[in-house]
C-alpha cells in the first residue's frame, strides 16, 4: 500500500501520472465549491481514457460525500506523492492477493453505507485500465551508477 509514498510523480507509468493529476484536481475543484467535471473529461479524453471517467467520478464522488477522514491531496504540480494518494493509488490496483487488506484499506477512508460504490469505483477503474497501460504503478527509478569512478 505504500510503495507510492514520497515518491517522485515522474516514476508513475502514465495511467499513475493521470490519475493523481485527476485527484489533485478533484479535491482543488470541490475545496472551491466548483464542479471539475468538465476540466476532468477533458483531461480524460485527452489522454484516451474517456471510459474510466465515469468509474472516477464513482471513486472520488464517494469519497467527497462518505469520507470518514480528512484526505490529502497535494497541489497538481507538486512532484511527489502523499501518503493519501499514494493508498489511494495502490488501491485501485485489484489484488491478486489479500483482498480482504484491501478492504479494511478501503474503511479507513470512506464510511460504511458509501464504502460498496467507493469498492466499485476501484473495481471498475482497475478493469478500465487493464490492456491499456495497466492499473497504477511505478514505472521508472533510476538508479545511480555506481560501477563509474569520480567525475573528472
């Protein structure tokens, strides 16, 4: 679940990249009273992605209206990740194992009676990115090179 956190935003695969984008934008629309959904289907369909904007607003709109927490959301152009996002990252990734984790994950940030669409919303995103760039994920670290002596 934390394998996002603090991470650089340029080490996301594009669908991570998006996604946070999306979020960040959600959160700075809805603390200023506004509706962000066309600035979203734009960003969506810019990036062919137009089908998982309707799982999105499932996900996020459960979240605004359930949440148990306060849930952070970092600045669009911060350049890492939060610890919020970064859970809410991983969990949209469906588990191959430990689903029951990924429920109890899911409790902390949304109330009981919105938690079967917040679980849908996850579900259904999942399914939207599967054969087109995978679910969330880290997609490049680079690693320094150690074998090279000093610069000279």
């Amino acid at each position: 679940m934390y394998e996002f956190v603090d991470r650089p935003v340029t080490q996301l695969n594009p669908t991570g990249k998006l996604l946070l984008l999306a979020m960040r934008l959600w959160a700075r629309q809805a603390a200023s009273g506004k509706c962000g959904c066309v600035r979203l289907q734009a960003l969506f369909a810019a990036h062919g992605y137009s089908d998982s904007l309707g799982p999105f607003r499932l996900l996020m709109g459960s979240l605004q209206g359930g949440a148990r927490r306060n849930v952070s959301f970092r600045h669009p152009e911060c350049p890492d990740i939060g610890e919020d996002e970064a859970i809410l990252l991983a969990l949209i990734r469906r588990p191959d194992h430990a689903p029951a984790n990924r429920f109890d994950a899911a409790r902390t940030f949304v109330v009981g009676a919105r938690l079967p669409h917040f679980m849908a919303g996850l579900d259904r995103l999942d399914s939207s990115f599967q054969g087109r760039g995978g679910p969330p994920r880290i997609a490049a670290v680079a690693l320094p090179n150690r074998l090279s002596g000093p610069e000279r």
